[in-house]
C-alpha cells in the first residue's frame, strides 16, 4: 500500500479509511456537499466517494499534467487546477466539476493554485517570476494578477479564512519556515507561528475556529515527500498550537484546502515507503 487517504475527526480524535492504494495520490479536496473527496494522481484528477469504492477519473481535457494543487470552488460547481501540459509550467486552469474543457486564467507562468475566496470570485495563488516565490491573488474571469507578498524569503501555500478577511500562507522570511497571514490588499502582514518546526499549508477551517498546518522538523528545507511529519491544529491567530498526530508523509498530504463543509473533520494522505 502506498497512498491511504483518510480522514481525522478533530473532536474524537479518530482517523477512518477511506481508500488505499498501491499507487501514489495526493491532496484531497472535500467537496461543498460533503460527498466526496477530489485527489490527484499520475497527472489525472479523480473522484473519491466517502464509502472507499473506487475512484472515478474526472475528464480534465487535454490537461494531463495535473500537480497536487487543485480545489473545488465554494459553490460546488467549478474546480481549479495547476496543470502544465499545454506551456511546459504550471498554469491554473477552471473546468467544471463534472468535467470539461480548461479555461486558461493565469498567461503567467509558474503558477500554483491553493484557495478560493469566499465569495468564489478570486483566487489565491503562488506565483514564481524570476525565480521569486510570492502570493499573488486573481480573479476567476482573468486578468491582471496582484502580488500580496514582495519577495522576502519564500511565500507559498496561500490559503482564504472564511470570512474573506485574510490569507493565510507559509514563508520563510524570517529564515525558518513558519505561518503568516496578509490582507487580501496586500496589507497587515503578520505572523502567526512560531515554532520549532518547518510549518507548511496553513488551511482555516470553514467554521473560522481552526487553523491546521502541516510541521516538517525544524531542518528540513522545501517540503518533499515521505518523511515523518506532524499534522497541528491551533486558533486563527496562532495561540492554543497542539499536535495531532504524526505520520509519514509531506508533499501531497494535504497540499490544499481539505476541511469537511461543517469544519468538524478534514481528509489527508499517508504514505508508505516506494519499495
């Protein structure tokens, strides 16, 4: 078994099953309906139902090359995707749901999808321009990109709080990376753990109570794949941080928002060892 994606109530403090795999798969999206769950593998998005029976591929179109950066809008009806099929760099495209053809809404490359607004009508992104990797923020119909981050340290994994009111995202700006969060303007920069850990993928939960983060050891660069790692949970602004629970993991454990509709569980991957 390589990839098992499961799921962890956050008030009984129990993990279930939902799906295992020999295969390698990543980032589970919950959807809005609380039905299923989107992951990503061997560049193909799928379809997993919460009952374990098998995947459903969703026709992305010529996107083969699909990464692990992929969410379903708040409404339910569109999914954005990084994919690098047609450029040879990550590009985020929006299809419908159901399948369909991508529409292009980023010309400027790479680009790496992680949240929605609200609202449904912006995107939050990490953008790498002359190998600076910054937040950046675009609206769903395309358009000019805004940058929220000016190139201290290394910005990414940018993720909405519920109310629209913040991004929160990881950087190394300070040397270690650690959680941050910035006004959807650009303003108000401030952060938000500190730790002894590397803290990657900050994702609010949708009830506004909870901030869950990913935690690398302290000396571990980037966020590569297969090591022992720790899923934390901790308040909006930081304070109350605890450990859930560690697995082997990392890249592709929870990459982009994976919280259930009411906020009381969310989904992830863990992995074995490539034999």
């Amino acid at each position: 078994m390589r990839s098992s994606v499961e799921t962890y109530d956050i008030m009984t403090g129990q993990t279930h099953v939902v799906w295992q795999t020999d295969r390698l798969v990543e980032a589970p999206n919950w959807s809005p309906d609380g039905q299923s769950l989107v992951i990503n593998g061997d560049g193909r998005l799928y379809r997993l139902a919460l009952d374990g029976s098998a995947p459903d591929e969703i026709d992305t179109g010529f996107a083969h090359l699909c990464n692990n950066d992929h969410g379903i809008s708040p409404d339910g009806s569109t999914i954005a995707i990084s994919d690098k099929t047609e450029f040879g760099k990550s590009a985020i495209y929006l299809l419908p749901a159901s399948g369909g053809s991508p529409r292009l809404v980023t010309p400027t490359l790479p680009s790496y999808w992680h949240g929605w607004s609200p609202d449904g009508q912006t995107l939050t992104y990490c953008g790498i321009r002359d190998q600076i990797f910054d937040i950046y923020t675009i609206p769903v119909v395309g358009g000019e990109e805004r940058r929220l981050t000016q190139g201290e340290g290394r910005n990414d994994g940018p993720d909405w709080s519920p109310d629209g009111a913040w991004i929160y995202f990881n950087s190394s700006r300070t040397g270690r990376m650690q959680i941050w969060r910035v006004r959807p303007d650009g303003t108000d920069i401030e952060r938000i753990s500190d730790s002894p850990y590397g803290d990657w993928f900050p994702h609010p939960s949708p009830d506004g109570r909870h901030l869950l983060v990913l935690s690398y050891d302290g000396d571990v660069f980037d966020h590569p794949r297969d090591l022992n790692v720790r899923l934390r949970l901790m308040d909006m602004d930081g304070g109350n941080a605890r450990d859930l629970f560690e697995l082997f993991g990392g890249q592709g454990t929870m990459n982009v928002p994976n919280w259930s509709p009411g906020g009381d569980r969310f989904a992830f991957v863990r992995y074995q060892p490539e034999r």
